[in-house]
C-alpha cells in the first residue's frame, strides 16, 4: 500500500498573483482584471480552473464570455503551501 505523497502545488507567478488577490475578496471572488486594468490572461484563468484552485462563480448576462470565478478550498491550500 503506497501513502500518498504530498506534493507543494506548482503554481506560476501570474497564478499565485491571480489567485492572492482573491485572499481579500468577499466570497473569494477573483479579479477580471489586473492591477493596471488589463484583462486577465484567460490561459492563467483556465489553469486555475481545471487545477481546482478557482472555479466558476456565475455567469455575466452582459458579457457571457468572460469567466467570473471565485477561489476554492484547494486554491487556498495551494497558497498556503507556497509560501
């Protein structure tokens, strides 16, 4: 029987930055844009998802393609661990 090996989150710099923004934020919710009003790269936005460590919040009825998420549990361990 193998233990499971805990393995510190491999997160990159844009996905720590997006992610620590939601820190701060009632009910995690996470930035469109960043500090200088430029949209979030939507690779870094994707990633995140599908890691577990952000996940969809609601839908915009004014612009349905943009990604409105929130960060989870996991997205809150994975800070924890790189830090």
């Amino acid at each position: 029987m193998d233990a499971k090996v805990s393995k510190s989150p491999r997160l990159s710099m844009a996905q720590k930055k997006w992610l620590t923004r939601g820190l701060t934020q009632p009910g995690g919710k996470l930035p469109l844009f960043d500090e200088n009003g430029k949209k979030i790269n939507q690779q870094v936005v994707r990633k995140c998802v599908d890691a577990g460590w952000a996940e969809p919040w609601f839908t915009n009825q004014l612009k349905p393609d943009w990604l409105i998420c929130k960060l989870t549990d996991d997205g809150r361990h994975a800070l924890n661990q790189t830090n």
